[in-house]
C-alpha cells in the first residue's frame, strides 16, 4: 500500500512523526510532505529529502495520508482551508490534535472519507511512543496501514473513540507521572548515597527494565514483584512502607483527576 503521506502543521509532533517515519525507512523522504508558517524552522528535513511547504492546500494535494498535528483551536481553519481539496476515493485524515472528535472533523469537512484519531504521547520523538488509533470508515487495509505507519513510532493499539480520553490520560500524561516517579526514585537513592547522576540512571534504566519485562513475557506487575520480595526482605518492606503512605490510591486518584479534568473542561 505505497502512499504519500503529508503532515499540516510541522511543530514538535508533526516533526517527530516525519523523522520517525523516515529514519525507519518506513516511507522515502521524497514521499512525506510537512506545513508550517515558519518553513526555515524546517530545515533540517529539507535537507533529508522531505518537501516542506507553508502551503496546506499544497499538502493535501501531495498525500494520500494527511496527518493534521495542529492545535486544537487551529483545525476548524485548517480542514476548511482544504476541504475543496480532499477526495473520497483517495484521502485518508489522521487527526493527532486532543480533545477534537471525528464527528467534529466530518461537521467540517462534509465528506465521507476514512477519519482516524491517533494519540501518541512525548516518547514518540525516540520512536517510543503508545499511540492508541480510533477510526470512521475506514477499511481493513487502511486500519493496517494506519497501524503500520504508528509502529514505527512506538507500539500501537486500536480502540473504541469513546476510550480515547481515557487514553490520553493513561497514555499521553502517563509519561509525566512516570517521571514523577523517577525523579522521587532519584531524590530517595540521593538520600541513601548516591550522586544526583548515578541515582538518575540506575532509577531510569530499571524503570525501562522493568517496563520491558512486561512488555517482552507479556506478565502482570504482581508476577515479577513477587520475583523480587522475599519473605522478611527489604523489597517487602519498602512495598509495605510505600502502601501504608498512600502510594498505589494516590497514582489512581490523580489518574482519575485528570480524566475528570479532560472529560469536562474540553
């Protein structure tokens, strides 16, 4: 399914979605066109190969794929500046912009063509993203490309639209709360001994370590804590101490505060 693929609005997530797609040698640069007002800030994708314009309807004629990454406030202006330019038979619209439904996109532009919804989160800038991808009229093999193209940017899962709130909290602001937890890490292993830089990588790396094995024996969390406690160990101990403080309910209530936070002020 060899397809052009263009990205109207070239800020650090169009951006991050143009060098992970070619850097993975998923799409040849010639084929991935990006917008901005600003083209100059651009540059260096110009000089990979990618074609960089300021120009919207010049995007929609270019790709097959149009990515919209603008802000949220922008997409009424920017699908209907290229609505006369879209084509049932051939474009697909992926809409990476928060809070906008694909309802909203169709009242807009007024045309029955395949509409995807994508959430990535920040880690998509090292190809690391969970980009969660909901869909309208879409086929089995535009659902596949649409997964493919993602891919490389991360791991990808298809959901129903009505979760997608739900997934830009655990997803999107998930990365913060996963930092905040390093960062704690990295302030208690100062206090028992260690130089700020050295309490930061081993609190990193055994953060993705752990995350790995997760991933890789597609295990439950309590399966590979109970590898490391030890009856009357200091793992135990610290877990206890930690439940005792609040930890596990006060993760759940700030990811349902914020759930709250977006499913009503947006």
């Amino acid at each position: 399914m060899n397809k052009k693929i263009s990205i109207i609005g070239g800020g650090n997530l169009g951006s991050a979605i143009a060098e992970g797609l070619i850097n993975s040698d998923f799409i040849s640069p010639a084929d991935v066109m990006i917008t901005k007002r600003k083209v100059q800030t651009l540059q260096t994708l110009k000089e990979r190969g990618v074609t960089i314009s300021s120009d919207n309807n010049e995007a929609a004629l270019f790709g097959d794929v149009i990515i919209i990454a603008v802000k949220p406030f922008q997409v009424q202006e920017v699908l209907l500046g290229i609505k006369s330019q879209l084509e049932e038979s051939r474009h697909m619209l992926v809409s990476v912009v928060t809070g906008v439904f694909i309802q909203d996109i169709y009242s807009i532009i007024e045309k029955q063509l395949p509409v995807f919804r994508a959430m990535p989160n920040t880690a998509i800038a090292i190809a690391e993203s969970m980009t969660c991808i909901c869909n309208q009229l879409a086929t089995p093999e535009q659902i596949k490309y649409v997964e493919q193209t993602f891919d490389q940017l991360g791991k990808t899962i298809t959901i129903d639209e009505k979760l997608m709130d739900a997934a830009t909290v655990l997803g999107a602001c998930g990365t913060a709360y996963a930092m905040r937890y390093i960062r704690a890490n990295i302030q208690g292993g100062i206090e028992i001994g260690f130089s700020a830089s050295v309490a930061s990588l081993i609190a990193a790396q055994t953060v993705k370590g752990a995350a790995e094995l997760l991933l890789r024996n597609n295990s439950h969390p309590e399966q590979e804590i109970d590898k490391v406690t030890t009856p009357k160990g200091c793992t135990i101990a610290g877990l206890n101490e930690m439940e005792h403080q609040g930890f596990s309910s006060s993760l759940i209530k700030g990811l349902t505060a914020s759930y709250k936070k977006i499913t009503t002020d947006m």
